[in-house]
C-alpha cells in the first residue's frame, strides 16, 4: 500500500493542548459518498472491467419475500452514475463471481423454488460480456452451491466452498429458511474457461461460507467466514487464513484475522488483500462491522484503513485504479420480524490520496 500519509504528534500549545501536525505528505485518506445504487438491497458482488464496476445479483429479503433480483448494474465514475444492464438469465443470490480477460464469470448461487421460503443452491455458470451486454451459459459446476469464492489463478478459476443441501443424493434440494439440513464445504473445483471444462482439486482444510478470498502472486487467501451453517441466525463465525496453491494443488495455515467476522468483502490491490465489513450474531450481540483490514501475504501482517461510513455485511466491493467502492448491503445483522436494513449508499476511498 502507499505510504500516501503520516501524522506526527501534536506538539504542547498554551493551554496544554495537543494537536496533530501533518508534515511532507497528505491528510490520511477519507471515505466519501458517491451515487448510490438505483435501490436499497444486498447480497450484492461487483467486479471492475475496463474503468467501470458491475454490480450483480442481490436478494429481496423482506419477510416472507426471499426472492432473488438478478440485479446488473453498470458505475461509471467519470460520470458518477448508473446504468441498468441485461439482468442475470436466471436471477440468484449468493452468487461467486470472478473476472478474466475483460469477462465477468458468474457460478452457483441460491435460486427461490416454487411454493416455500428456502434457498435453493444451484450449479449453473455464467459468461457475461460488458462490451456486448450479453450473456453466455457455461457448463455446469460439478457440484451445487452457493456463498462460497470465485478467484482466477493464471487463466482459471476456483470456486471454493460454500454450501450446499445435506439431503442424500441431491446436493442442490432446497434449504428451508433457518434448517440445518445443509453442508458447509470446502469444495473446490477448477474451471478452465479455454476449454469450458471442471475438476475437482483439494478441499479447502476448514469448510466454510460468507469468507473472503482473493489471489496474490499466484496463491489464493480464503479469509474469515462463517462455519455450521449458511444462515447467520445458525452459525458461528472465524478469523482464520488458510492459502491455496493451486501449482502444488495443497493448502496451508496462513495466520489470524484481526476481526472474527462473516459475510465479508473486499479485493486485491497492489499486492495487498482489503477486508470489509461483515456480519456477527450471537446471544448477546447483533450487529455489523465498518472496520477495514489490510493484509500483506508477504509478511503476514495487517494494518487498517479509517473505517466506512456506514457499517454493513452482504455489499459489493471493487477498486477502480486506487479507489476502493463498497456499495449496498445491509447497515444491521439480517433476521428481525418485519425489518429491512438494507441500503443503496455508496462509498469511495483513494488510496493515493488525491
């Protein structure tokens, strides 16, 4: 990360105050509000193509609703503004998604099946185009899923954990809303857009949902994330680093975390892996994160960001250039009778500082 900023401390004045005196660089940098999204909702992904950032998916969550949107919107932010584009074929939420050579890759997710409130995972993928605003149906993930990662290594694609149903035999049943009749997996499985074809590689050493994974130098890092179930309400949440090779096909501990935290985002820049936000429910507690964590795969250490604006889980991330986009989410913990905490803002920081 550049070192765009340093604070000294403040020096003793006549009343016996301390200020902080900037010296030979910039103010540490702000987050900012840029246009929000055309609606409040969440469990977004984003991904950054060609100096523009595309919003996908996204879940109607209101009690008794549970209906994914397909959402597909365009940020230019030359303009500051959004544009609608050709909604998802088959809209589902808790999708993963990955970019490669100017294509959004899009696999598995949730889809409502008829007639009851469940999540239903599903193993359909999808090529999306920006340049031509289409959409293209690839084969198959061999195995149904969704709230895991997607992260392209050296022209392919692993798409990592997640969950699935536990039902004997039909890993892609529904999951009523709040059941433990699901798997959390580790899964992964290799996609090779050359040849549009899969293969199983080795699991990730501690199954789990709602994490964070991103690639350095060619090693993916899956980062904190929820285990025992898919649902918040359900489950237990982790701060645990494992990192992938996908040369020697083997995982490996990788360290802790600052935060415990699930249903985070964030995205690889310059070498280093942002984390944001997030989710946490237990007895006592409910409630989101705004805290921003910075990890360095090189030397394992973390360092942070000034905090977002608004705290909140299941949003969008993406950097164009030096600035770090969070869009929507929900500003509080999911599953309150009769509430709706999502929210359409939209912020922006600049790394460099400009």
């Amino acid at each position: 990360m550049k070192k765009t900023w340093l604070i000294r401390a403040g020096v003793a004045l006549g009343l016996g105050c301390a200020v902080a005196m900037p010296f030979n660089a910039q103010a540490e940098p702000q987050w900012k509000m840029a246009a929000p999204l055309p609606e409040a909702i969440g469990e977004l992904e984003a991904a950054s193509v060609n100096g523009k950032i595309y919003v996908l998916s996204g879940l109607n969550n209101q009690p008794g609703v549970v209906t994914p949107a397909g959402h597909n919107w365009a940020y230019d932010p030359a303009t500051n503004a959004w544009t609608n584009r050709t909604s998802m074929p088959v809209p589902a939420h808790h999708i993963m998604v990955a970019t490669l050579n100017d294509k959004i890759y899009v696999f598995g997710g949730f889809v409502r099946p008829p007639s009851v409130l469940a999540w239903q995972p599903i193993a359909r993928s999808w090529e999306y185009n920006p340049a031509a605003d289409s959409w293209k149906e690839l084969a198959p993930m061999p195995t149904p899923r969704g709230a895991g990662a997607a992260v392209e290594v050296n022209g392919k694609i692993y798409v990592i954990g997640g969950a699935r149903s536990n039902k004997p035999g039909e890993d892609g049943a529904p999951i009523p809303l709040g059941s433990t009749d699901q798997l959390v997996v580790g899964t992964v499985e290799e996609y090779d857009p050359a040849t549009n074809q899969w293969q199983s590689r080795t699991p990730m050493p501690t199954a789990r949902n709602h994490f964070f994974a991103d690639a350095v130098k060619g090693k993916i890092y899956a980062i904190d994330g929820r285990i025992g179930t898919v649902f918040v309400t359900k489950s237990d949440t982790i701060d645990l680093v494992e990192a992938y090779d996908p040369a020697t096909d083997r995982w490996a501990y990788a360290g802790r975390a600052p935060t415990t935290r699930g249903d985070v985002t964030g995205e690889e820049h310059n070498g280093l892996l942002y984390i944001a936000g997030g989710e946490f429910q237990d007895a006592e507690r409910k409630m989101t994160f705004w805290a921003v964590e910075v990890f360095n795969p090189a030397t394992g250490g973390w360092s942070t960001l000034p905090h977002m604006q608004v705290a909140r889980h299941g949003f969008a991330a993406a950097f164009i250039g030096d600035k770090l986009h969070v869009m929507g989410g929900g500003f509080q913990s999911d599953g309150m009778p009769g509430v709706d905490p999502t929210t359409a803002t939209h912020e922006v920081i600049d790394l460099a500082g400009e």
